[in-house]
C-alpha cells in the first residue's frame, strides 16, 4: 500500500520523466537533427547514459544478492531489451512511413502498459475506471498534440 | 504496412518494458536497477548500430558526439532514473501515463525557447490530455 509521501514523491518524479524525456526530444529535433543516422545517436545517447549511470547506480549493485536471486535482474535486463527494440523499431517505422503516422501510433505504449498490468500485475495495481478513462485520454491528447507539432 | 507493424511494435515494447521495470525493481535500488537496463539496452543498440553504421560511428563529428551525449545523459540519466522511480513509488498504469505526456512538455520548452508556434489542434491535445492526467494521478 503506498503511503501519501509515495504517491506525491512518484507523481514528482513522474513529471520530472516527462520534463527530461521532452527535454531531450527538443535537444534531438533541434540541436542534433541530421549530424548522424539516429540509430548511431541513440547508440552514442545510450552509451553516455550508461556510463553516467554506471556512476550513479553501481555503487548500489550488490552482486551477491544479484546473483543469490537473479529473477529481478532477469526482468531488469528484460526492461532494458524491451526499451532498446522500441527504439530499433521506432527509427526503422520512421524509415519507412511518414512520422505523422509513427508518432500517433507510439504514443499508445501506456495502453499497452495498463494492459499488460491488468494479464500481469494483478497482485501489484489496482485498475480503476478513473484509471483507464483517464489513460485513454491522456494517449488522445498525445496524438493531438504530436500531429500538431508535425503538421 | 511493416512501417506501422513496427510502429506499433515500439509502442508494445515500451508497454511491456514498463512491466518487467516494475516486476523487477521489487527488491533493488533505483538508480542500480536502471543500470541494469541501460546495459542491456546499450549492448543490444550498440552492436546493432555497429553492425549497420560502422562508417558512420567511426566518422562522427566531436561537436555531433558531444550533442548526442548531452541527450544520452538528459535523457537516459535523468528520465530513466526518474521514470524507474515512479514506477516503484507510485506502479506502472500510473506513472505511464505521466511519461506520455512528454509531448507535452517538449512543445511546452520549443514554445519558451524556440518561438514554436500552437496551432489548434495542440490547443484541443492540451485540452484533452490535462484532464487525463489529473483523473490518472488522482485515481485510487
């Protein structure tokens, strides 16, 4: 059960997820637009990111405990897969369809997520109504917002 | 028609990548479970990009490097640290939803600091996706 500190504290860092992610989405049409292929950025983006967090989080791996139970790790190297294929795929759709179309299409990834919460993590989220209505709207507003910028 | 597949196909990964996050950050630290991920990511893209763009990663401009790896660190260190965090604190269906509203916030700084111009319909995606929001954050 989280506590009211938990929520306001996840909300918080759930913004500031946001706020860098759309940060580094201007920095990327902006700033390196046409320097390289993006798959060699988002290599260059993600080996920069490993290294600045190899400095952040290693200190904090305990691998005798990692190595007595690998199940989370197991499904943290899965995160990381999952999130590196959607970044492949990502940039081949964009090789070969208009971003019109990409754009509105990746922005579903959060009904994917309250789907696979409600087959998967039964024992861990509640799914409320609110929840789903609210879900459905926030991926609408999305897709109105990313044809905007692309028209 | 594989453009789409593909699209959607990211679109899935990054849904499922949500859930193994928080199946897996139920007994590690934050900022160690997200290394965890980049690794994973870092060798897979890594190879990958090695593979297909080897002239080109050999060739790469000092000022193109240092950009990318600007976004590699606003992105990677920060976003996905404080995206793992939310989903620990707060679950999967309710954080998502946050990250996708980067859009949001990335028209919000190009119209601060880029002079981006709002049309009409990121006016109504506005209008719509701010509620959405609030009935996401607020749910029980």
């Amino acid at each position: 059960m989280n506590t009211r500190r938990d929520v306001i504290i996840g909300r918080a860092f759930g913004i500031g997820a946001a706020l860098a992610y759309g940060g580094s989405s201007v920095l990327v049409r902006y700033g390196v637009a046409g320097l390289a292929p993006p798959l060699v950025g988002a290599a260059v983006a993600l080996l920069a990111g490993t290294l600045g967090l190899a400095v952040v989080g290693a200190r904090h791996l305990d691998c005798t405990s990692l190595t007595q139970n690998t199940k989370p790790t197991v499904f943290l190297v899965l995160a990381g897969v999952m999130a590196a294929l959607g970044i492949v795929a990502s940039f081949f759709a964009l090789d070969m369809v208009p971003v019109v179309i990409v754009s509105p299409l990746q922005s579903t990834s959060p009904l994917f997520a309250l789907l696979g919460a409600y087959l998967f993590l039964g024992h861990l989220e509640k799914i409320t109504l609110r929840l789903v209505v609210g879900s459905f709207l926030v991926v609408f507003g999305v897709i109105l917002i990313t044809l905007g910028r692309a028209i | 028609m594989l453009g789409i597949v593909l699209a959607i196909t990211a679109s899935f990964c990054w849904g499922a990548g949500a859930i193994f996050t928080r199946l897996g950050l139920q007994n590690i630290k934050v900022s160690a479970g997200a290394f965890i991920s980049m690794l994973s990511s870092v060798l897979l893209v890594g190879l990958l990009t090695l593979a297909m763009n080897f002239d080109d990663v050999v060739h790469l401009s000092p000022a193109a490097l240092l950009w990318f790896a600007l976004v590699g660190i606003v992105n990677f260190v920060l976003g996905r640290q404080f995206n793992f965090a939310a989903i620990r604190y707060i679950g999967v269906t309710k954080a998502s939803p946050l990250f996708a509203a980067a859009p949001l916030f990335a028209m919000l700084l190009a119209l601060i600091f880029l002079g981006e111009s709002v049309n009409v319909a990121i006016i109504i995606g506005t209008l719509v996706l701010v509620p959405g929001l609030y009935l996401v954050v607020t749910s029980g």
